[in-house]
C-alpha cells in the first residue's frame, strides 16, 4: 500500500516529479521540500521543526482545520513513538537476572538486627573534609 492510500497529508500537496515520493510541493503555499511527507506535516502544521509554517497563498489560504489535523498527526505519531520505547524499556529491563535469587539472599537484612544510627552519623560527620 502506497504512502498515499493511507496518509491524509497526501490531500494536501503533490509530488514534484511522480516518481520521487521525498520532493513535495504544498498546495496552499506553494513552497517545494524535501523530505517526505512528514516534512510536509511539519510544514502544514507550523511546528517549525524540519521545515518553515506554512504561510498558504494569496488566493489559497490554510485553513485552520488543515493545521490542526496535522498537529494531532503528529502528536499521535509521538506518543506511539514514546509507547513503543517504553515497551521495547519493558522488555529490556524485564529479563531477569540467571543468578538474581543469589544476590537477594546474599543481602537480606534481618528485622531483629539493631542498627547504630549513632556510629552512621559518626561516620558521615568524620567524612566531611
């Protein structure tokens, strides 16, 4: 499935020569970019990011709908972004240890063992230079 079967920002520009789907030209404006259709967004949207706000033309102005449309686009393509990152986190961080039930035992703290929070506080005071 082409680019332009499934992205709305599509409506909204024309590729330069047929064949290069990363050489667009805005439909409001007029301005040619390179870079793609998220570039194209980048623009529509006025983020600044990648690519100047689109200004729309004397006789084709842009309509506001179009700027916000792609501003939930690309805020929707953050967060999936973000939610992929924090599962790929999951993953990573989620694998135990082989030998993790050795570390556990290894640093038990009994309830019943009394601690010299005078001696801490000895040492701490003595560490300062």
């Amino acid at each position: 499935m082409a680019n332009m079967d499934w992205d709305p920002t599509w409506q909204w520009c024309v590729r330069v020569k047929e064949n290069n789907r990363l050489r667009l030209k805005c439909n409001f404006c007029g301005n040619t970019l390179s870079g793609g259709i998220s570039r194209m967004k980048h623009h529509l949207a006025g983020t600044s990011k990648d690519a100047a706000a689109c200004v729309g033309g004397r006789n084709k102005p842009l309509p506001p709908f179009v700027r916000q449309q792609c501003l939930d686009m690309l805020h929707a393509l953050h967060q999936k972004r973000i939610q992929k990152e924090i599962e790929e986190a999951e993953v990573v961080y989620n694998v135990p240890l082989e030998d993790e039930e050795e570390e556990e035992e290894a640093y038990e703290c009994d309830d019943n063992d009394e601690i010299d929070y005078n001696s801490l506080r000895t040492d701490l005071d003595t560490s300062r230079g």
